[in-house]
C-alpha cells in the first residue's frame, strides 16, 4: 500500500501533518463532550444528587427531573427546563436540600413595639410553632430574641420541618396564625414612622422680608370729565385745563367757540 501511494507521487509526511492538525482540532472540540461525559459518570455513580432531589445552584434552583450522559435536566418552581452541563455540578457548589432526608429548617421572623412584654411574644410563638402539624418535637422549635432596631423589638421562631419541600407554605401558615394571636392577645406589630420637629422660637424670630415702609397710599377716584358734544362746543363751553404752549388762555376760548366749516 506504501508502494502504491510512492507511485502515485503523494507525499507522505504532508498527509502526516494534516492528520495530526485534525487530531488535535477534534481533541479541543470534543473536550467539553468528554469532560461532560465522564461528569455524567461521576454523577451516577457517586450519586450527590439524583432524580427528585431539590437542588440550588448559582443559575437557580429546582426539581432534578434526569440525569443524561451530557447534561442534567432541573425543572424550576416556574416550571421551566434548566438543562445545566454535568461537569458544572461535578466542579461547582451544588446545594442539595433532601440529599439524605427530607428534614429541613425553618425561620420566621416578626417584629414588635417597643415596650411590649418579651416573654409574652415567646409565648405566643412557641404556641404557633409547637401546633402546626408539619414542625418536629425534636428538635424542639425555640424563640430568638435577635434585639432591638429605632423603633421595635425583633424576634425569631426556629423550627425543623418533616418535609422541606412545604416550608413556603408553613412560612405563610405562621405569619396567618402569628397575626392572628397578636391581635388576639393586644400585641402591636410596628409600623416605621418619620417625624419632623419644628421650633416655633426660630420660625417667629425669622426677619420678614424686605419691603416699602409704610402702608400704601390709597387709591384716589377718578376725576369724571364731560363728555364734549357738537352743542356744547357751539354753545360757547370751554375746556378747563392749561392752555397748550404756545396759547394764551383767551386764545384758548377762542379756539374752543370757532366755527366749525
């Protein structure tokens, strides 16, 4: 076969370097495939997460749906697909909440008016937590008393849940209940208010603004002028007033009484 390529005229080494260029193009573009390829391994048999697992990662968090040779399928709380590569959760921090069991934490926070009786709060919370049906007897449930902001007292109730997967719904079921025996047993939930101080010494000494001293002049009435018609210009009527320059006050008459031609 060598013999009948030399006879052709093909060199050799030129088929050699466009083999070996091709080689190493597939080896970089399959690298990603490969690395995808034995992640997915990892995962199946490891077995750091599997289907129906809940899972947080840095691009969202999710139902695991299915492990694939390549990628991993995540259906989110919106219901949409997140097709996440296999060698992401292998070399990234991947949050998996049922790994082990379904037992999960939850925290819920309430703030109170200053002055209102901290141990009646504990009360009341550990009364809501310790009677809904989805928190353990142990770990107890407990209260926190986290401290004081401007304008109330903060507290927490910390319990552990049978199942993870309903602790938005036992979240809203203590802010319900929680509510409901504050208002019951007369304990004020606050709300943050502004208040703007004015000193009435400073706004009473302020200097008025500039103005004209005195009060103004009053307004003088109008002088009423008659009304000048072609009879009372012939009937000899004069305008009173000053002459104009020029006019002495007879001369003035005249032009008033002159016939009109």
């Amino acid at each position: 076969a060598l013999a009948a390529v030399a006879a052709v005229g093909l060199d050799l080494s030129n088929l050699a370097i466009v083999a070996g260029a091709l080689s190493v193009g597939i080896g970089f573009g399959l690298q990603n495939v490969v690395n995808n390829f034995v992640s997915g391994l990892i995962l199946l048999v490891e077995r750091p997460i599997k289907a129906g697992d809940w899972v947080e990662l840095a691009s969202g968090m999710g139902y695991v749906q299915r492990i694939n040779v390549r990628s991993t399928v995540i259906e989110t709380f919106d219901r949409a697909a997140l097709i996440v590569p296999n060698s992401e959760l292998v070399s990234s921090t991947v949050i998996n909440w049922t790994h082990q069991n379904l037992n999960g934490r939850i925290i819920v926070g309430v703030k109170v008016a200053m002055g209102t009786d901290p141990r009646q709060v504990e009360r009341l919370m550990l009364e809501v937590a310790r009677a809904h049906p989805m928190v353990l007897r142990r770990p107890a449930p407990f209260v926190l008393f986290r401290g004081y902001t401007e304008y109330a007292m903060s507290f927490e109730v910390r319990a552990v849940l049978r199942d993870v997967n309903w602790i938005l719904n036992v979240q809203s079921d203590f802010y319900f209940e929680i509510h409901r025996r504050f208002a019951e047993e007369g304990v004020e939930i606050p709300v943050q208010r502004s208040e703007i101080a004015l000193d009435a010494g400073a706004l009473a000494g302020r200097a008025a603004p500039p103005g004209p001293s005195g009060p103004p002049a009053p307004l003088q009435p109008a002088t009423e002028v008659p009304a000048l018609t072609p009879g009372s210009l012939s009937g000899g009527a004069r305008l009173s007033g000053t002459a104009p320059a020029g006019m002495e006050s007879g001369d003035a008459g005249d032009a008033g009484t002159g016939d009109a031609r």
